[in-house]
C-alpha cells in the first residue's frame, strides 16, 4: 500500500508498454470512500507526455464508452490521471489469456466487443469544439491495449494520448505506436480522417476472430512493407468459414482505399449489431460479461479478494467507512437494430 497525494494505492492491476493501472481509492467525505484507477506512465518521457494528452483529451468526452477522468494530478512530478473505477482488464489481456487458456470468445461476444468499441470510437468522432463544429478527431492508437473490458462487460476506449484533429497536419505517428492496427495512409504518411479508426477497428476484429494481424511480416519493419504494398489479410481469406455477412462486413474495413470502408464508425457498428441482434436478438451486456467469465474469472476473483482487503484495512483506520457503490450491469440488449442517423459532415 502507497500513499500518492490524497489517494491511498494499493496495487497495479495492469501495464501496458506506455501505461500502469493502479487500484485506489479517494476519501470524499468523512465516512465515505471511492474506488479509483489511477493511470501513471510506465515510459517516463514519451509515456507522460502521452498520458497527459489522454487526459485533455478524454476529458472532453463524456461517454460510457469512455473512461471518466476525475483528475489529472501530479506525485513527486509524475503525472496521475486519476478515472472512475471499472473493474476489468484490456482487451490484450483478455486475448492473452484466452490464448493461454485455449478458451477463445464465441463469435457473440467478439461482435459484442466491437459493437461497444465502435460505440465510443464513434463518439469521439463527433465531438465538437466550442462553437460545435466537428474537430474530427482520429484516435490513431486504437489496439487491443487501448480497450478495456469492465468484468461487467462494459467496453471502454482507453489511449488517446495520440489523437489528432484530421483538418491539422499530424505528422509522423510518435514511434511508440506500434503499427500492427495501423491504417495504409497513417503507415504511407498521407491525409488521415475518422476512416484511418475504422481500419484499426477491422484489424482488431480481424485478430479475435483468427488470432491474425492486418498486415502480413513478423517485423514492425515487414508489416510497414506490407501497408506499402497493399498487402493486407482478409477475414474472407483468412476464416472462409465465417459468416459471410461478417466476412463483407470486416473486409469492407480492411480495405486499402478509405473510400470503399464503412463511411463512420457509427455505420460500422450498426452493421455488426444488426449481425449480432439476428444471431442473438437477447444478447446483452449480461451474457458479454459471462463470456469475460470465462477467460478472467481468476483475475476478477482476485479483483474482489484484493478490493475487501482494501476496504477492510480501510475499515481499520475509519471505523464505519463506506465505498461507494457502483452500478449493476446492464441486463438490456447490447445494441439497438436500428440504425443510427448519420453523421454531420467531416471538416474539409
């Protein structure tokens, strides 16, 4: 146990290459606590910078889809983004030990993951500047270490620590990206916009359902070879076996050219939802989150285990101590058949 400013830290729960995630929890009144997640920066420079971004960015996006941010803070000059609590784990851990486990997500849950991950792409899409015009914001990190699945089976989107407004120029990607989701164009240096996300998004999808990645090469440096070429795996070829519904849908993501892919994130993810609701018309958060189950039920049961210990030494110090209670998990469909209106237009 730590003490970080007014945070009481108890452990890391997760790390990626550029971030640590840290179990904690925030006195807010006398009798009363809330459980945080507290992100630091595993890189000291180019993680902190990135962090920092995150937070600014985030912080203007008020979704579900997206980590609230209560604070940006700083201890002994290292910078805390502290969020609210959703217990879980990335995306990356969830396929890591799905591996580990030879337990792999049914097709259900893997449509269920990317109906949610495109839910908050999409509003990230359109967010606005003050005068509510479309900054159009690109993601440009978006990878199985930048979503984070809630045990409950709620979707997060994490990392925007290298989102860019498409109407400025961007620049190379910080070489702390690594290219394996990455867009031809964001490869090849050329115009980025909303489409270069849905791309990462097909990759991701692409890599749960046959453990592929989008671009060919067991090199950072082959993959960029293979963008360069246009060489790109397709679900079609990859998994014939697949729906070919899913097939079309996925592929039209991966396509080379921006123009042939799905036009928003939003119409990306009414596309998989329509797929999931006439597979599954019941499916919800609920049965996602059994799903989750079943390949991190270990790490959710030592989640609770560390959590009462947490509140019983907490208990110790503040006799009659509460933490504050969070939600249950939705019991209701994952998404709606319907389609969504479409989006304004991009800034040119």
């Amino acid at each position: 146990m730590q003490t970080w400013g007014r945070y009481t830290v108890f452990s890391c729960i997760e790390r990626t290459h550029l971030v640590e995630v840290y179990d904690a929890y925030l006195p807010i009144s006398a009798d009363l606590v809330r459980r945080v997640h507290i992100r630091r920066p595993a890189k000291a420079e180019d993680g902190a910078r990135a962090l920092v971004q995150h937070a600014r960015r985030a912080v203007q996006l008020s979704s579900g889809h997206v980590a609230p941010i209560l604070e940006l803070t700083y201890a002994a000059d290292v910078p805390m983004v502290v969020c609210a609590a959703l217990p879980g784990r990335t995306l990356a851990t969830l396929r890591a030990q799905s591996q580990g486990l030879q337990v792999g997500l049914d097709i259900h849950a893997i449509l269920a993951i990317g109906v949610g991950l495109l839910a908050g792409v999409g509003h990230a899409h359109q967010h606005t500047d003050p005068n509510g015009q479309l900054v159009g914001l690109v993601h440009r990190d978006l990878r199985p270490e930048t979503v984070w699945i809630g045990f409950d089976g709620t979707i997060q989107v994490d990392g925007f620590g290298y989102a860019v407004d498409s109407s400025a120029p961007s620049g190379p990607p910080p070489p702390d990206i690594f290219p394996l989701y990455w867009a031809p164009e964001l490869i090849n240096g050329g115009a980025i916009d909303h489409r270069s996300d849905v791309f990462s998004v097909g990759a991701i999808l692409l890599q749960l359902l046959t453990g592929q990645s989008a671009w060919p090469g067991r090199t950072s440096q082959d993959q960029i070879r293979s963008a360069q070429l246009g060489q790109v795996n397709l679900l079609s070829r990859s998994a014939p076996q697949v729906a070919i519904e899913l097939q079309r849908i996925v592929d039209s993501a991966l396509s080379i050219d921006p123009d042939e892919r799905p036009p928003s994130a939003a119409v990306f993810r009414d596309e998989l939802a329509r797929l999931l609701y006439r597979s599954e018309p019941a499916y919800s958060t609920q049965r996602l989150s059994s799903a989750v189950a079943m390949v991190l039920g270990e790490a959710a049961t030592e989640d609770r285990t560390r959590s009462e210990a947490a509140y019983d030494h907490l208990s110790q110090l503040e006799p009659g101590l509460v933490v504050e209670p969070r939600s249950s998990p939705d019991s209701s469909p994952i998404d709606s058949a319907e389609p969504t209106p479409p989006p304004p237009p991009q800034p040119t």
